[in-house]
C-alpha cells in the first residue's frame, strides 16, 4: 500500500477531495461506486472488449533499433500513439464513460490542454450517445485546432476558457464552474491523474492497461517482465501513472518522470512544478503546484498544451516525496530536437507531450545491456503547425 490511494484518498499526504458543498453529493456517489463497478465482470467485459475492438489494444512495444543504436542501449517505445483517437487518453474515457453510465449520468463534460483527451472524450460520447461539452483554454484552441475540429465532427460543444493565461488550468476551473451548476445530470470525464479523490486513482486504474501490457511484451521479447528503466512526460501524469502502476512496488525498476521546462526551469516560463513547486490545494486535492507566497497559482508555459499545467497528480507529489521515482524536466527546444531526431531515425512522429520524455535520452547514462522503455503517450499530427516552424 506504500503507493496505493487509502480509504480517505491520500497518497501519504497528498491527494484527498477538497471540493465546494455543492459537488459532494457526485464525489462522494463516484467514491462509493467506483471501485465496485470498476471490479464487476460486467464492467471488465465491455471495457476489455472495447480496449480490443475500437482502441485496438494491445498497443504495441517496440524495440527503436536506430535509436537503440544512438544511445548504445536497448530503447522500446510502447506506442500509445497508435491507439483510436491518437493518443493513451482513450483507455480512460472509455473506462469513465462505462461509469458514468452505471451511475444514471446524460450529460458528459470534459476539460482538455492539447486536445486529446477532448477528442477521446467525444469519440467515446459519441459512441454512447451521451451529449458531451468539452472545456478548453482558448491558446490552446488556437495552437491545436485539429484536434477542435474532430472533437467538433465527433459531436461535442467546444466551449473556450478565455481567463488567465487561456490554456489547460483555466479550462479545468471552468469544467468544474459548469459541474458545480449542473451537479445532478452532469458527470466531469477528467482526462488526468489529478482533481478530487476519486479521479486521481480511478484514471491510474484505468490507463494501469499500459503497464499490464508492457509486462507481458517484455517477457516475450526480452525474457524478462521488467525493463530496467521508464520514462514518461508527465503533466497532469496519466501516460506516467498507467505506465509506473505495476511496477511502483518493484524498485529495481527506474521510474523516470519527465516534467516540460519550457524556456528554462527558472526562467518564469515553466511547467516544471516539481522543481519549482510547493505543496498546497489545487484542483480540489493537496499536492505540489506552482504558487507564490500568497499561495496565488503563477502561471505555467510550455510549448506543449498537455503539460502546460501548474500542477502535478498528487500521486507523483508522493512519489517525489517518497523518492520513488526521479524527476527529470526538458525544454521546448530539447523536445523539438527530439522529435526530430525520433522522425528521422524510427520513422515516427511523437506529440509534444512524448517529446519531452524522449528529450532525456541525452541527460541519461545508460549500460548497454540495459532495457529502456519510453512511452509514446501520443501521436504528432495535432502538432504538425507546431514542428513546421523549425523545419
């Protein structure tokens, strides 16, 4: 349980619901229902059957021989990009949509930063004939509009947060704005491992298929179930969560978490909250966030929509408390690198978000012996606008 949620919501602590009156009776509804629905052979069945028929899991694991040859390592990217919808954010909509069903819920809404969890949301909505309204800040509408214009085909309202800095916490408040004055109908689809117990272990659950398959893809190509290292961008953190989740208790197994810091980790224009962070509430759980002495949030920067927060999952707060796992940051321009250097050695082209976690290669030592796994959380179409100003 070192690593586990408790019955309160606390990874040691961090986490927990600090929510405004009006929204208990949903919290504590999803609290008392969660896992149980979660653990039913009613859910396992159809959330099984859709992770294999409209994902397309397993997602592969792949061995980068190029890359692997670059680092004098062996590298395997486990390709979440190649899930429906782009990216690993689906293995959690389609969880949450089965359970906002069971609970009696009409109307979905949603928050996303780089659009992916929008579009995952409104695919599964779409799928469910569930009415769906997602939240975005309106910088990111302009630097990801791809991705709002599937989520608008798929059928969902795209309604832009137009206050502070216009990117993924702004589109978060207003979500929960929406919540509190629609409480009975509404369930929020949270795209991320953060927000009021019981999201942040209810999506590590969900997205936990990443690291099941990993295990077994490991043990058949390699002989052994566990890499030596993984690394995963970590914003919110759902890729890294699901990623970690069946190795946290393993500690001969390296857990990297690699954090954007934009133009420089001290330049002011970060999202590098572990490394300039403190503890406090944000989002309605404790963990460690970007705040000044008056516990106002300061705004984050990244070139990357995803990880353009001011916070971090309350459960990568405990793992950095408990020194579980390592805390790594790349700037804009070592993830811009990176994904170059990825497109022109595999062939593949890395969101942002991933790009950030391949950026690390080059601070890392690696034995050539060893097994590194990084995590493709997704695709890099959406970012295409993005790349062509460096090329």
């Amino acid at each position: 349980m070192k690593y586990k949620v408790n019955k309160k919501g606390f990874y040691g602590k961090f986490g927990g619901a600090y929510i405004p009156e009006l929204l208990y009776p949903n919290v504590e509804e999803l609290q008392n229902n969660y896992k149980q629905i979660i653990e039913s052979d009613e859910f396992q069945t159809e959330y099984k059957k859709l992770l294999k028929y409209y994902v397309g899991r397993p997602s592969p694991l792949y061995y980068a021989e190029r890359l692997s040859k670059q680092y004098n390592t062996n590298i395997y990217l486990k390709r979440e990009d190649l899930n429906h919808t782009g990216a690993h954010k689906v293995n959690n909509t389609i969880g949450q949509i089965l359970i906002a069903q069971k609970l009696g819920k009409k109307r979905i809404i949603a928050e996303t930063g780089a659009g992916q969890h929008g579009v995952a949301t409104a695919a599964v909505c779409a799928l469910k004939g569930l009415e769906c309204t997602v939240y975005m800040g309106e910088v990111d509408i302009a630097r990801q509009a791809p991705n709002v214009a599937r989520m608008k085909m798929l059928g969902a309202k795209v309604i832009p947060a137009t206050s502070g800095s216009k990117t993924l916490k702004d589109a978060v408040n207003e979500a929960i704005r929406a919540w509190i004055n629609n409480p009975e109908d509404t369930y929020y689809l949270i795209g991320s491992v953060v927000g009021p117990h019981p999201y942040p272990d209810m999506v590590a659950k969900l997205q936990a298929v990443i690291s099941k398959e990993m295990k077994l893809q490991l043990k058949t190509q390699t002989g052994n179930e566990n890499p030596d290292t993984i690394i995963a961008c970590v914003g919110g953190g759902s890729n890294a969560a699901g990623s970690f989740y069946h190795y946290l208790k393993d500690e001969n197994v390296k857990l990297v978490a690699v954090e954007a810091s934009g133009e420089g980790v001290f330049s002011n224009k970060t999202a590098a909250t572990i490394q300039v962070g403190t503890p406090g509430i944000l989002h309605g759980s404790k963990t460690i966030l970007m705040q000044d002495k008056y516990g106002q949030v300061i705004e984050p920067y990244s070139i990357s929509a995803g990880l353009d927060y001011p916070g971090i999952g309350p459960i990568f707060a405990h793992l950095f408390d408990q020194k579980r796992a390592e805390f790594l940051n790349a700037t804009d321009k070592e993830a811009i690198e990176a994904a170059f250097e990825l497109a022109k050695l595999e062939g593949i082209l890395p969101a942002l978000e991933s790009s950030h976690a391949l950026a690390v290669l080059k601070k890392m030592k690696f034995k050539q012996d060893e097994t590194v796994v990084v995590i493709l959380s997704g695709r890099g179409d959406k970012d295409l606008q993005t790349y062509m100003k460096f090329i």
